[in-house]
C-alpha cells in the first residue's frame, strides 16, 4: 500500500491546523496503521505538540528540503506515540528562502518523501498559515488537502481564497490535488453565528464538510503543553473523541469510494 498523503492547511492562523494534524497522527496510529506526521511549519508546534523541543533539534525538515539528509534518517520516533515525526523549527525559514532559488523548488518535499512512501499508510502535514514555498511543497506532494475551519464571518472570506489557491496548484503543479474535506473546529454549538456558518458552508460545500464537529475544549487546549496529542492526554474527552471519531468517518469515505 502506498501511503495516502493529506495537507491539512488554511491560510488563516489559529484554526486548528496543528490540532487536528497532530491527533488525527495519534488517531489513525492507535488503530494500527503505519503513520507519519511532518511538520512543515517554522514555528514548530505539531513538533512541540508530539513532545519534541524544536530548539534542540540538530537536523529537521529544513536538511530534508535542502537535499542534505534523507527523510528516514530525519525522522524521530517521539516517546510514548506509536507515529513518527518528522520534525521541524525555524530553520525552515532558510529552507525556504534557498529554494526559491532552485529549479523545480515546488517538487523537494515530492522527491523527499517517494522512497518511504511504501513505509506508510498515512502521511499527514502540518502547513504554515500562509500561502508560501513550503505551503506549495505540500501541497504539491499531497494527495489531498482537509481544511480545518472556525465556524466565524472572516472564516468563509479565507475558505474561498484557499479554494483558489488549490485550483491554481492544481492547473500548475499538481494535478491530481483533491480536496480531503472541511473541518468545523472549535465548535460551539451555543454561537448562533457558528450555527449560521456551519449551515452556509454546508449548503456551498454539502459532502465535503465532514459531519464530525471538533468542539471547543478545555483538554485540546492544555494538551499542546504536555507534548502530547489530546487522546494520550485525557482520551475521554470531548476533544479526544470527536478527533477518533472523524478518523472512522475518514476511512468510511475511503471504503465508500473504493467500492463505488
């Protein structure tokens, strides 16, 4: 099995992107599945959420992108998590400023990952909120892009410029680029604007939003702190099951499509 590859990007800080990269990493390696989790972001934080100080690390995603060490030899197995990461901090800043100079420079993160793409079954990348080089890398490498979203007015202003963002990759770099699906993150159902918004996107996007709301919590929140995703971190929680429960409607849609 080849792995399937899925950017989780929004242009927009704050959304959830590292939260619902780091726990769905969690997720589908408790059920068993070969996973691994990039981290694409200078700020490090699906890095610092795995339980891995970005400041100590010797090499990361900035040596992989500039060809000087290969991906196996870069990824880290972090204590007590059954994926592994491949970590990331704010060297990737340089990283992206030498391939803007280089041929090719959508495809390092494409041409990285393809002698360990029969390692795995899932590769999930944490995007940095802004439409850059590295954005574009994973993008160009990925299968599919999930879109974690707040349900708030600017929120639907952003979707749409993402949207042609993803057309353009496609019409330039990557064709095959689909679409994983829309993620309604910190959810409170008791906002009447998020209801309203929720209600839009659904009848703009119907099938793409997932039915799986991540709500807002306590537990998700504290959890980043403790380097550890929140379904190690208190696995009952709301934050923790809604994560678990959009990993089985994830594979629903597959089961689906395969046997469409």
């Amino acid at each position: 099995m080849t792995a399937r590859i899925i950017a989780v990007a929004n242009q927009k800080g704050g959304v959830g992107k590292t939260t619902t990269c780091v726990n769905l990493a969690a997720a589908f390696a408790s059920m068993n599945y070969p996973v691994a989790l990039l981290d694409m972001d200078p700020q490090g934080n699906a890095t610092t959420g795995s339980g891995i100080d970005p400041r100590k690390l010797m090499v990361s995603t900035c040596e992989v992108l500039l060809g000087e060490r290969s991906v196996p030899d870069t990824m880290l197995q972090p204590d007590g998590l059954q994926f592994d990461l491949l970590p990331a901090n704010g060297d990737l800043t340089a990283a992206e400023i030498f391939l803007l100079q280089q041929d090719e420079r959508e495809f390092a993160l494409k041409r990285a990952l393809a002698p360990v793409l029969e390692r795995y079954a899932w590769i999930f990348i944490d995007c940095p909120p802004s439409l850059n080089m590295l954005t574009l890398n994973a993008l160009a490498a990925a299968d599919s892009v999930l879109i974690p979203m707040q349900c708030e007015y600017y929120a639907l202003e952003g979707l749409s410029g993402l949207l042609n963002t993803i057309e353009q990759v496609r019409s330039s770099v990557n064709a095959n680029l689909e679409i994983e699906g829309i993620l309604r993150t910190m959810y409170d159902g008791r906002n009447n604007l998020a209801a309203a918004v929720s209600d839009q996107l659904i009848e703009n996007f119907g099938g793409l939003v997932y039915r799986t709301l991540v709500p807002r919590n306590i537990r998700v929140a504290e959890a980043p702190s403790y380097g550890l995703p929140v379904l190690l971190y208190d696995p009952r929680s709301k934050g923790a099951m809604a994560h678990v429960a959009l990993a089985g409607e994830m594979l629903r849609r597959y089961e689906k499509k395969e046997t469409a």
